[in-house]
C-alpha cells in the first residue's frame, strides 16, 4: 500500500492508537467484571479485546510493512536481525518519547492543576519508560555485538572449510597498536574494538582495552576482563 498520502498515514496511525486503546480498556473492563462475578460479561470483554487486537496489528503491518513477517523460515539471519533491530528502534524511540516529553509534561500539568495523585501516577511511568529504553538500548547494543562475534564465527567456518580443500590458512596477526588492537572474549567471542569503545557501560570511544577499569566486564556473557586475549586478524598481503 501506497503511504506517501500523509493523511491515509495518519489515519492509519490514528485507528492503530484507537484500536490498541479499545483492547487495553476492554481487558480492564474484563478484569472489572470477573470481580464483580460476572463471568460471561468478562468473557464477552476478552474476546472483543482480542479481536481489537487483531484490528491493531493489521494497521500497523500497514504503517510498518517491513515488520511483516509471513514466513520466517525463509528468511536469512541478517534479515531477520534487521526487523529485530527495527523493534528495538521503535521501542526505544517510543519510551524515550514517554519519559523526556510526555509523561514530565503530564505531571507539570496534573500538578497546576492539583491532582497529585495524577502527578504521582505520570512521574512513576516517566521512570518506567526510562528504565524501558535503557533495557531496548541494551538488547540493540548485544544485537551490535553479537553480529561482531557471528562475523568472527562465519570467518572461522569458512577457513575450516578451505582448510578441508587444502587451501593454507591466511596470517594472522593481533594490531600492535593498543588504539586500534581488539580484544576477543575466550568465552563467547565478544569483540571489544578499542575505536568504538563502549558506551553503554562508560568507555568512550578511543579506549584501548589496556585503560579499560579491570572491573569491566563481557557485555554478552559476563565474563571479567582477564578473560579477553589479543584478536588476532588476516594480515593483508
């Protein structure tokens, strides 16, 4: 479908919220009715939030079609990366929406007008949209990671292969210069480049692995410091 028209995008995002709202008011009023004892009435709102449910996805399969997936077996692992990583930048996009604009300025507006109940409820989501984000931009960050190490493993499944043809595996070497020398974890194969550092737990960027704090440790295993060796890459010829 052809989303260039701004309107037809817009309504589709206007009937996605007005679907997403309907499933979750629908759930509440399932919840509210099951108290009072009312069995069939609570069921009657879980099906019809279901159903809303339904509604929301085919909207936003429409707003979002590169997040359709309709058989998963036949796509490639790099493919399958990339709508993850789309997730994930969605999400975080969405949570930091919550917590740097919307929900402070809830507050400020249920605290001018003296509902502090109010107040309390938007700052309490603000931390949780913010907490939220941190967790997205950590799971972005080991999908960054884990494509380093997967490269490395393909790298290793290739020469192995070769090796088998009775092609001579190519030199290897570890850079002698600490700026750009990487370290590889011996227990997952983590990759710490030096040029990108890592920022999501305090390395800046141009931090050789040397200057690293020795209480850091493996963003995908945990393992300590002690447990990275000097990368060793093809020489080129």
């Amino acid at each position: 479908m052809d989303l260039s028209n701004s309107n037809t995008a817009k309504n589709l995002a206007e009937a996605f919220g007005g679907e997403s709202m309907a499933n979750r008011k629908y759930l509440f009023f399932a919840e509210v009715t099951k108290r009072l004892g009312m069995e069939d009435l609570s069921k009657l709102f879980k099906d019809t939030a279901n159903q809303e449910t339904l509604h929301a996805f085919s909207h936003f399969r429409l707003i979002h079609p590169e997040l359709a997936v309709e058989d998963a077996s036949s796509l490639t692992e790099e493919q399958k990366k990339a709508i993850a990583s789309k997730c994930l930048e969605l999400a975080i996009e969405g949570e930091t929406y919550e917590y740097t604009t919307m929900y402070p300025g809830f507050a400020k507006e249920a605290e001018a007008d003296r509902d502090s109940d109010a107040a309390a409820e938007f700052k309490e989501q603000e931390a949780e949209s913010r907490e939220h984000a941190s967790i997205f931009r950590q799971a972005a960050h080991k999908f960054g990671l884990l494509t380093n190490v997967e490269n490395h493993h393909a790298n290793q499944y290739t020469e192995a292969l070769e090796g088998l043809k009775g092609v001579a595996p190519k030199q290897k070497a570890a850079s002698s210069d600490p700026a750009t020398r990487k370290w590889i974890c011996r227990m997952c194969s983590m990759i710490y480049d030096p040029v990108v550092g890592d920022p999501d737990s305090g390395i800046a960027p141009g931090t050789p692995f040397e200057e690293i704090p020795d209480d850091w440790h493996c963003q995908i295993c945990g393992a300590p410091k002690k447990a990275f060796v000097p990368y060793e890459e093809a020489v080129a010829a």
